[in-house]
C-alpha cells in the first residue's frame, strides 16, 4: 500500500511516496510531485529537494508513535532498533489512520512485541511513569525524555524539539553548591515570566491588545516562544546538520552577533529581555561536542562585552567555540555539573512546577505569566482557517507540548530520594532499597568463568579452559525457571584455537567477550579457528551452519551489534571486516565493508551502529577508528589514542559485571574466582520452584 509523505528531517522536508509491505517500509522523494493541495506540510522554504530513496526492515520497527504535525495528529514516528527513528507527516488525520491500520496489518507477521501508541497521553498515564518518577526508579532526565516523547515532541522536528529547563542560575563566580538553593533558577516561574520587569512588560503588552480588540490576534503576553526552530538551531550551529540548516534560515546574513557564545551572557538575556524567552534542549545535560567547534568552522567576529576578561572586553573577537562559566574547567565539565544539577535533590523537589507549566494545567495561561500565541497550542487552530502564512507561524515560532495533565503534577517523595539506590547489580548494607530479593547459586563449575551471554530462552558459559555450557531452552520471564540446567558443549559448539594463539601471540587469551556473539534466532558466532573461519552455529542444533570465510589469517576479534543484524571481525593479518545479515532467519552474513590500516594482528575491535562508528586496537598497541565507515570506505588512524597490548578498547564492557535480564526483573552476576554464577529475582513474594536459597553471597 501507498502513501503520500513528507519524510520530517533536520536538513528539511522532504516529499514523496511510503510504501510498506509485511517485509519492509520504502520511502522515494518526489521533489518535484508535491501538489498544492497538501496545505498541512511544510512550508516552501523549508523542503529540501534531495532525491532519496530509503528502505527499512519491518522487523526493525519497534515502536509506532501517533504525533502531532501543524498542531494535528497527522503524522507519526518509528522508533527502530538501533535507537534512530524516522518522522512521517501525512498532511491529513484520516490518511495518518490508514496508515497505522495498515502498519497493524503487517505486523502480523513479524515481532508481535511491537509497541504500536495511538494515544500517546493516555498511554503515559497508563504506564504509571509519573508513579516510577515519584519513587525515584526513573531519574528526572529519563522522565523529562519520556514526558517530550508523548507530549509530541520529537529530535527529527525542529518546530517540536524536546525541551528542558534552566536548572542553574549562577553561571558566575564560583562553583556552585548544589546543596545550595540559592544557585538554581525559580522553576515555579516560566522562561518569559522569570524577572520582574519582563512580568511588568508582559502585562502591559496584554492589557494592550486586550483594549485594542484587534480583529484575529488573539490577546498574548509573549511574542516569542520558549523554543523555536531558530533557537534549537542556535544552540547545535557548530554541529552537522544542524550548521548546514542555519546557514539556509539566514539565507547569506551574517549572525555572528546573534549567535550562541557565552553562556552566562544568554542566560542573563533569558532574564532581562522580554523578546527572548530561550529554554534549553537536552543535549545540554549529555552533549559536550555542542559547544566545542570540533568543525573549524568560521563563524566570524563580533563585538565582546563586559562578561569577557578585561583584556580583551571591547575588542572584536572571532566566535569559536561556547564560553563556559569560569566555574567550569571545560565544556565536559559545564555538562557534568548541569546533569549533576538537574538530578540534585532541589531540582527533584521543584521540577513538578515547571512541568506544570510546559506540560500539565498552567499551559498557555495568563495568569501563571506564560500565555503566548493562539497558533502555539491546538486551541488556537480551531478559531481559524489555516493557510500558508498561519503554517509558516506555527513552524517558525514553536508549539507548546501536548497537554498531559489536567491536575496538579504530584511532587517527587523525598524519603525516596533519600533511599534511592546506586546503580549496582544487588543493594549492598549500605544501600536502603524498597526491593526485595532472594539470591541463588545457579551454576557452579570446575573453572574460573570467563565470560556469560545469552537470550531470553538460553544461557551460554565459557571457562577459562575452554569449556562451554550451555543451559536447556528456558525462559528467565517465570518465577520458578531461572535455576537452569547447564549441559557441556564441547562437541558440538567450535571454540577458539587457544594452543595455537598462545604459541604465536601469548597476549592473546581466550577471552569469550571477543571470541563469541549472540545473533538474532539463538544462533551462536564463534572465532580464532585454524581455517581462518568464523563459524555460525543454531544453540538448539548439532552442527555449523555456517562458515565465514574472508580473512587470509585467524580471526582474532569479534563484535556483534546490538541488533544482531551486523558483526564486526578483526584477524591477525591486520584487516578488519563488517558482515551484514540481510535475512535473520537464514543467518547468511555477507561482507559488505572490509580495511587493512593495521600494521600489527587485531586483538580488539568494537562499534556502535547508532554512531555508525567502530574502532579496532592492535598487538602493536594502535587504535583506529572509522566513522560512517560504510559512506567513507576508509578507516583512519587515531594517533591520540593508545591501548596496553593485548587488551580491551577502553569502552568494552566489564566481564565482571556482566548483567542478563529476562523481563528487567531478574539479573546473572558473575563470581570470578569463586567459579559459580548467581541469579536473583526481585519479587513481592517467596518465589516458587527448585534451588536452594544463598542467604549469604559473601559466603561464596
């Protein structure tokens, strides 16, 4: 079935036709095709007349969400599997309805797990996140993402960018302490009604209009809103694409005067000038590279203030990267000290006011200083008929979030805050914990266990003299069943060649983190094999099922991508290559990215599909990296990073704290040394089933 779309992108819109079969979703631009009567689009200067033609596997679609697109439910947005996510306006609610009634048709056949969100308010609220908020399970950050997600807000969309608050009100003098209440912003008062004078401003501009009863303008306080394209767009400039999308707003004008530099300079700004009314986005509280200018980009000069040191106030200076505050020593610092605030316990305690005015009841009143423009909320549309020049508004100036609660939002408990718990595997004597849970010895073996991994139906166990168990089909979803039975492998599952590599390269040992891999199907890959091979073996069956045949020397790495969809090899001839697996079930990788920029054997190799990044460590202690290594064909050399020969990229995770969970509900720990691996479930009652219960871990 067919549809016309607008694929929504930060470059732009981006017009055509969506196909979607029971296999896949294909989009193809049709820059020239758009018809005038798809007036709910996007405005003409905002298309981008690039020729696309994208195909994506339906299997990878994990979430459907209904969203909001010139203040209507016409569009939606698929959240896939590697964390992207692509944005469809459909110009029309009825058209948007077909397609979510065909994408349920489809699915049938593939992951029935498949969130598909109609009601995006109504399943928040269904989902108790406020609940989990209040008792402190999720953290503000998390539930501020999840309250942008169902609001209509979305990363694709620069008219509706997630937003979050000022935490901070001092970006001057010392390092703030955030025990101090002092060192934060009122959040109880919106962005435009934080100072007096821009309250008084505001209420003469609105008494104003109110007198004057000018025929269709609505009486508002602010003429701007509290994020708009143009401020998102500000605020990420020294990044791609964001840099390439500001340049074609200003259309050649020079905005080196206006562009975002010194950040306590803005936030006083935020306070005195009622035009200027900027919140922040999230990429503030985990995004340090936002305000380096890693790009050398020129943005040209312009005239300092009293807010830059004495000796170079007055003069013209070149706008690079973001002025920190003094209390910061670098842009990773400032973020840190922002992410710290924004999970401090004032902000936790007050953090309600503010999300009733973005989110909840005191949206868009006059009363709770923060009314703006009728054609910045949903209610503004119904008293008018929308053309060219009431879109071109809507997407410039911003929109409110759709409307969540109705109420008061409920304070978060303070004695949860107090008894929130680390981010550990179990609570230890220190810890106060609302969980209860009992500890199980599940496995015990006859050798140090070096590495664990598996799926939600099996667990595979590798020992450090090459032995590999693995436990009958099972599911860890049932309270009686995570006590599994674990059968030997030996003769049936190929593990690495260990003689031959400690007789050749002695820093090479049989570490399961680089020489095993889960793909989707419970299929197993394996490598360090004499042919040179990686082999593909089906963890229910008693053969290879397959051989991946490339290199010219012994694989010494690999690495699956969480999707299970590609892997990552590296030999010791130096190349590494990416495999791609096009149909899961028949589990048939193909190279589709090979390089040789190594002079030494690859002992260790890594990547993140969400970056479209990898990078690969040498016995010569050399790391490469490549990224968007598919675009460019070419892996270079990172001279300013060094690995120990032999060892781990930085970023590859801890065997030692290697963690399993079969419905977020039950964990695997590892005991190095002890030779055993534990479970423990969390439950609100005895759990039922076999195993004796481990009163004491420590005793192990």
């Amino acid at each position: 079935m067919a549809f016309y779309a607008e694929l929504i992108t930060i470059r732009g819109a981006i017009f055509g036709i969506l196909v979607m079969n029971s296999s896949f979703i294909s989009f193809k631009s049709q820059p020239r095709a758009r018809q005038v009567n798809f007036l709910r689009g996007t405005t003409k200067y905002s298309h981008c007349d690039k020729t696309l033609n994208k195909k994506w596997q339906l299997g990878e679609v994990k979430e459907l969400v209904v969203k909001r697109f010139n203040l209507e439910f016409q569009a939606a947005e698929l959240y896939l599997s590697d964390s992207k996510s692509i944005f469809f306006n459909f110009f029309d609610v009825e058209l948007r309805r077909k397609f979510v009634n065909h994408f349920k048709e489809c699915m049938k056949n593939q992951d029935p797990h498949t969130l598909i969100v109609e009601d995006p308010v109504g399943y928040f609220l269904d989902k108790k996140f406020t609940m989990k908020w209040r008792h402190c399970h999720i953290s503000n950050f998390e539930y501020l993402m999840l309250l942008n997600k169902y609001a209509g807000r979305s990363f694709n969309d620069l008219g509706q960018y997630p937003v979050f608050p000022w935490v901070l009100g001092q970006y001057k003098g010392k390092l703030p302490q955030l025990a101090n209440p002092g060192v934060y912003r009122d959040l109880s008062k919106s962005i435009a009604g934080i100072s007096k004078d821009k309250v008084a401003s505001a209420k003469d501009k609105y008494d104003l209009l109110r007198s004057e009863m000018i025929p269709g303008v609505e009486p508002f306080q602010f003429g701007s809103h509290y994020l708009a394209a143009r401020m998102v767009l500000g605020y990420l400039f020294r990044l791609e694409p964001y840099a390439s999308r500001m340049i074609e707003f200003e259309k050649g004008q020079d905005m080196s005067a206006r562009m975002f530099h010194i950040i306590d300079t803005t936030w006083k700004i935020c306070n005195e000038d009622a035009s200027f009314n900027n919140e922040l986005i999230p990429e503030f509280f985990y995004l340090p590279e936002m305000f380096a200018n890693y790009n050398k980009c020129s943005f040209g000069t312009k005239q300092t203030n009293e807010d830059l040191p004495k000796e170079v106030r007055g003069r013209r200076i070149r706008v690079d990267q973001v002025v920190v505050p003094g209390w910061a020593h670098d842009n990773h610092d400032f973020v840190r000290m922002n992410y710290l605030a924004l999970e401090s316990r004032h902000v936790s305690l007050n953090i309600h006011n503010w999300i009733n005015l973005i989110f909840g009841y005191q949206q868009q009143l006059a009363r709770y200083n923060n009314l703006f423009k009728s054609l910045c909320d949903s209610s503004g549309i119904k008293k008018k008929e929308l053309d060219e020049s009431n879109i071109a508004e809507i997407q410039e100036f911003g929109s409110n979030p759709i409307k969540v609660f109705k109420e008061e939002h409920p304070i978060r408990r303070d004695d949860s805050f107090d008894r929130r718990t680390k981010h550990t595997i179990f609570p230890n004597e220190n810890t106060h914990s609302d969980l209860r849970y009992t500890l199980y010895c599940i496995g015990k073996f006859d050798a140090p266990i070096t590495f664990v991994t598996g799926t939600s139906r099996f667990l595979i166990v590798i020992l450090d003299n090459q032995r590999v168990f693995h436990s009958k089909e099972t599911t860890l979803d049932a309270p009686g069943e995570i006590f599994p039975t674990f059968f030997p492998r030996s003769g049936t599952l190929p593990f690495p060649a260990q003689k031959m590599l400690e007789a050749n390269h002695s820093v090479l040992a049989c570490d399961g983190r680089r020489c095993f891999g889960i793909l989707k199907d419970d299929f197993v890959i394996t490598c360090r094999h004499y042919d040179n091979s990686c082999k593909v073996t089906h963890l229910g069956g008693k053969s290879v099922k397959r051989h991946m045949q490339f290199h010219k020397a012994m694989v010494s790495t690999i690495y699956v991508t969480r999707d299970g969809n590609h892997v990552l090899s590296g030999a010791l001839d130096g190349t590494v290559a990416e495999w791609e697996i096009a149909d899961p079930g028949r589990c048939e990788p193909t190279v589709c990215w090979y390089a040789c920029d190594h002079e030494a054997g690859v002992v260790s190799i890594d990547g993140s599909k969400d970056l479209d990044l990898m990078a690969s460590g040498s016995l010569d202690g050399t790391v490469v990296k490549d990224a968007h290594h598919k675009r460019s064909g070419k892996a270079r050399p990172d001279p300013g990073v060094q690995h120990q020969r032999g060892d781990d990229l930085p970023f590859r995770p801890n065997p030692g704290g290697h963690q399993l969970r079969g419905d977020g509900r039950t964990w695997i720990q590892l005991h190095r040394g002890r030779n055993q691996m534990s479970a423990a479930k969390i439950q609100s009652a005895e759990p039922r089933g076999p195993g004796k219960p481990v009163q004491d871990p420590g005793q192990y």
